[in-house]
C-alpha cells in the first residue's frame, strides 16, 4: 500500500525530474534582479558564522544557484533536494559544490550536525498539516546556535499544476502567512529572530515572505 507522503512526495519528484532542465534555466539569474533576497542571504550568512560555521544546507536546492550564492559568502554549503534530475544539473553546473538527494521530512543528516539550514521556496510542496514534522526536522539537524531561514509566497490558498513548459506534471503548491510559520517554528523549539514581508516585483503574483529563526543554545 502506498502512503499518502510518498503519494505526494513521489508526484512532486516526478514533476520536478520531468522539467529540471528548463527550470533550472528560468530561475538560474532570478537572484540577480532581487537585491533585498541578496541582503538576507548575505545576513543569513553572516548569522550561522557567529553561530559556529558549521556546515550549511541548502534543503530544495533545485539546480543549486543558491547554494552556489552561499558558498560565495562563505558558509561550507551544500544543496539537498527531492528531485534525482534536479541534483544531476546541480551537479554538473557546479561540479565543485555537493549536492544530495533527499527529503526534508527525512533529512540523512546527524541530529545536531548543520550549522545553518536554508529552505528557499522548498516548504511551498509541504501540505500545511505536515509543516510542523518538517520544522521538528530542521531543529533536530541543526546545531545550537544554527541559524533557519525560510523563504515562500505569502498568502492562505493552495493550488495544483498540472502543466509547466509544455510538459505534464504534477504538484501541489500552498501559500504561507509568516506569522502562521513563525508560531509553528517557535512551537518547535525556535527562536524567531525576524519576520518579513515585501511587495511583489512586475513578475511575481503574491507578496513574498521571510523568517529568520534560531535553534537556542540553551533549550527552554
């Protein structure tokens, strides 16, 4: 019998593996026209430093622009993501970096081993019932003092594609609010550092949400 996480697991993959090579195009320079994303890369950086400099990772990495920003500033960052074909461009694009195949419900990581974990646009596949394992996740990977920063549309509604550059897929999508993922995060043992929320540019359709958050050195 198939379990409802590896139905929607296994759909998100599959889609992903299906249009890796024209997404990994599409948002290759998406970076490069969102300055204040730069800045809170930069200040994400700058944190899990302080906090102790211990491995990074980039969990959803897609084709590993990302990640490759973070090893820039840096961290010792790698990039973890669902799909096999979206590591294998990763891979070859950045063939000095490492990238991993993974799931951020079941990350093969030691507890207590990063010292910062990043998810770019990664939790949007998440179900909102399941946010809450993945947090737990995150908190038992990280390290005390490691550093989370969470990236995602802002919004209450969820929707399905079912089509992306011409070809079949199939994946669910789910819009956060940054104080609902906040309040989650610090059920989970969190400390919220920062919420943010800025205006959608000319292509983009939602607001765009950020929360920095800490794994505390001493839990409460």
């Amino acid at each position: 019998m198939v379990m409802p996480d590896e139905r929607f697991l296994a759909a998100t993959r599959a889609s992903y593996d299906v249009m890796a090579s024209e997404y990994a195009q599409k948002v290759g320079s998406d970076l490069d026209a969102k300055p204040l994303d730069r800045a809170l890369l930069a200040a994400f950086a700058e944190l899990a430093q302080a906090g102790g400099n211990g491995p990074v990772a980039d969990v959803g990495c897609g084709p590993g622009q990302v990640t490759a920003v973070l090893r820039r500033l840096g961290l010792n960052a790698f990039g973890i993501d669902l799909s096999p074909e979206m590591i294998a461009v990763a891979r070859r694009t950045y063939p000095d970096l490492r990238f991993e195949v993974g799931s951020m419900l079941a990350l093969d990581l030691p507890q207590a081993s990063l010292g910062g974990l990043l998810a770019y646009y990664s939790i949007i596949h998440i179900p909102w019932e399941r946010r809450s394992d993945v947090f737990f996740e995150f908190h038992r990977v990280l390290a005390p003092g490691g550093q989370l920063m969470l990236v995602f549309q802002v919004g209450d509604d969820q929707g399905h594609r079912a089509e992306a550059f011409g070809k079949a897929v199939c994946v669910d999508w789910y819009r956060q609010q940054p104080d609902e993922i906040a309040e989650l995060l610090r059920h989970t043992g969190f400390e919220v550092q920062a919420t943010m929320t800025r205006r959608p540019d000319s292509a983009e359709k939602t607001p765009q949400g950020y929360v920095l958050a800490r794994k505390p050195f001493v839990e409460s």
